[in-house]
C-alpha cells in the first residue's frame, strides 16, 4: 500500500513534464521576434555598434522562383516565407517575413548567427525545413554587411494542398550565391542614402 501513493506522485509528475515539453515545442514560432527590414532613415544616424545585414533568400518551386506578397493576411490563401535566425553564442531569435523577391536588410547586434529554420506557407497546409539548418553568418560591429543570395530549391510542394504540418520534412537544396552587384542596384534603389559599398561576409554552410 506504501508504494500506491508513491506511484501516483510519479505519474502526476511525468504528465506536468509532458505538458511542458509540448508547451516548450508549441512556443517554438511564436517565442521568436519578427524583425522587418530597415527603413532609410537608419542610414543616416548613428546606432552605437549595431549593424545591417543585406542578403535575399530565393525560393525556386519546381524550378519557378517565388516571389512574395504581403505576409499574413490570410494563411488560409495566401503565401509566405518566413526565416528564422538566432546567435550561435546568445540567446537572440528573430524572424522575418520575406517581401517581393526575398531582399531583406536587416539591422542586428554583432555577432555569430545561424539561419536555423524556414517555413514555406500555402493554402491547405506548410512545408518546413529539416532542423537545424547548416547556415551561418558574422555579423561585424557598426558595419553594413553584404552575406549574399541562399537559394532554396524545393520540389513541388504547394500545389498539393495538406494539412497543416501535412508538408514538413521537405529535403531540399541549398546553394550560397554571390550576388553583390545586383543586390547594390536594389538596394541604392529603395534606400536613398544606402552606403556606395559594402563589407562582403557571405553565409557559409557548416562543415
């Protein structure tokens, strides 16, 4: 009769750790800060070391690159391709949902950082990436950072509609491309007073 009680309290504390684990997985998305690019005041004052962070992420669908409205409006028929990105030796996670043709400028703290994650929403369901994703980035004190293109290539996914979650565990393939000349016309196009050049730091891949 003395080991009942006993039992009972181990059942009831493995089902609380259950809950929290469950918790912990669902806070995943929702515990990261989206961050949306810079607006062209930024190059104009002083941010005390912070810095920015030019890149694009290019998405190819069955061989057609994406292109990206809004995020948000409606998951339920619209598209969306979000990032995510946390310090290799902090605790900073953020995200950003991609724009037009997926150039983001970025202003973040110096640092190690790693682009761990992606998720690619569409009508009838998502498609994440296989976690951790093996990019990482050097983000230099008070400097504007050019870290170039990664394409995505994935298969044709959301043109068969799942579920939600239906379409993780997507494989694709990933290539780092050095794009600098076009990302400086797109760049001096929408930023006035964006810098005449930039300090070349490409993503890499782990090893």
């Amino acid at each position: 009769m003395i080991l009942f009680p006993w039992i009972h309290s181990m059942v009831k504390s493995w089902k609380f750790i259950g809950i929290y684990l469950v918790l912990g997985v669902l806070c995943v998305p929702s515990c990261v800060k989206e961050i949306g690019n810079v607006e062209t005041e930024y190059f104009l004052e002083n941010h005390k070391g912070e810095s920015v962070v030019l890149g694009r992420i290019g998405v190819v669908e069955d061989g057609v690159e994406k292109s990206w409205e809004s995020p948000r409006i409606d998951p339920s028929t619209n598209t969306s391709f979000r990032i995510f990105i946390r310090g290799r030796r902090s605790p900073l996670k953020v995200s950003h949902y991609l724009r037009g043709d997926g150039y983001f400028s970025l202003r973040l703290p110096p640092g190690e950082y790693t682009l761990w994650r992606w998720v690619y929403g569409f009508p009838g369901g998502q498609a994440n990436t296989i976690e951790p994703l093996s990019v990482y980035l050097d983000v230099l004190p008070a400097k504007t950072i050019y870290i170039g293109t990664l394409y995505i290539y994935l298969p044709s996914v959301s043109s068969r509609p799942r579920r939600l979650f239906g379409a993780d565990r997507v494989k694709p393939r990933h290539d780092i491309v050095d794009e600098y000349g076009m990302a400086m016309a797109f760049s001096k196009n929408h930023y006035p007073h964006f810098p005449d050049s930039l300090e070349r730091h490409l993503m890499r891949f782990f090893r």
